[in-house]
C-alpha cells in the first residue's frame, strides 16, 4: 500500500525513472515554475549516480528546517514522497507559511503524481495523507491551488474537503481544513 515518507535513497532508480516520464512531458524547461521543473534543471544532471542522488535528498529534507538558507521570498517546505516499495509514484510538498505570491498563486501545499500513476487515486490519497501533517505544522486551514484547466487536479482538492474562494488569474484557490477540529 501506497505511503508518504520523507526523501530516500533507495528510491532512485524509480524516481529517475519518473523524473524521464515528466521530462517526456516536457517538465523541466526554463519556463516550467513547477517544483518538479526546477528540481530537473537544478539537479537532473546529477541523480543519476548514488552519491548526487543522496545530496538531493539531502537538500530536500534541509528544506523543512527554518535556519536552512534559502532564497529570497521561499519559505521552509517540507517535502514527502509517495512510495510503494521501492516505487516512486508522486511527490507532495507543504510550505510552512504563504508569502504573498504563494497566497495568489502556490498554496500551502503542491504535488505531483508521475504519468505512468496517473487516473489511480494516487493526488487524493497523498494530499488526504498530508492534512494531519500539515496540521501539526500548525496550518489549520491550506490553502491549495489548481490551474483553471486542470479538472483533475480541481476533483482531488474538492474530494478532500476543499472550499472554492476564488480564481485569480489562471488558478483556483481552494482552502482544505486539515482536522476536523479546525473544520468545525
């Protein structure tokens, strides 16, 4: 059965596998502001050997820590994978707090299911999994965000409990209780 764990290594091969399947995609060129995009350019060249693949998940796991340096405007994220076995199959990532653009646009939390994954349940089981996680960040209420055209994605943050707010520009925002507590 399908879990959330935090980045590891033994992993790699798989998630090689599905960062080619993105890329495929067309994940990955300068214009993509997604993070599996950023991900690609920045260390695509290294996972493919054992000792680059473990600095990446290094980094990944950094990135929940509040005193690890980051750019300007990022906030710490941390970062889950969906597994099965050794099998990669999405990625999730809760960022801490909104700035200003992640109010608009990103959202407290983001994720990706690899294409050959795809049409199976895996977004709603991972951001389902994620909202206790979230709570005990302290984020009682997340804020998820959709491109307009993506119905797929729009279904998931619905079958999670989500509540339309609003659109701005090209994304729908979507607030999702994460306990029960904080949907009374």
């Amino acid at each position: 059965m399908p879990e959330l764990i935090r980045p590891v290594d033994r992993v790699r091969e798989s998630y090689v596998a599905a960062m080619a399947e993105f890329q495929a995609e067309g994940r990955g060129a300068a214009d993509d502001q997604t993070m599996v995009g950023a991900e690609i350019r920045v260390y695509g060249s290294t996972w493919h050997s054992p000792e680059g693949f473990a600095r990446y998940v290094r980094d990944l796991r950094a990135e929940a820590e509040e005193d690890t340096p980051r750019p300007a405007g990022f906030v710490p994220a941390t970062t889950l994978w969906w597994v099965e076995g050794a099998e990669y199959l999405g990625r999730l990532a809760i960022r801490h707090r909104l700035t200003p653009k992640l109010r608009e646009v990103g959202g407290h939390i983001g994720y990706d299911v690899r294409p050959s994954a795809r049409r199976r349940g895996h977004a709603t089981a991972m951001l389902r999994a994620a909202l206790p996680i979230a709570a005990g960040l302290g984020i009682d209420r997340a804020l998820v965000t959709c491109d307009v055209d993506n119905v797929g994605s729009r279904k998931v943050i619905e079958a999670c409990g989500g509540e339309f707010e609003d659109q701005r520009g090209v994304k729908l925002r979507f607030w999702v209780a994460t306990s029960p507590v904080s949907a009374a």
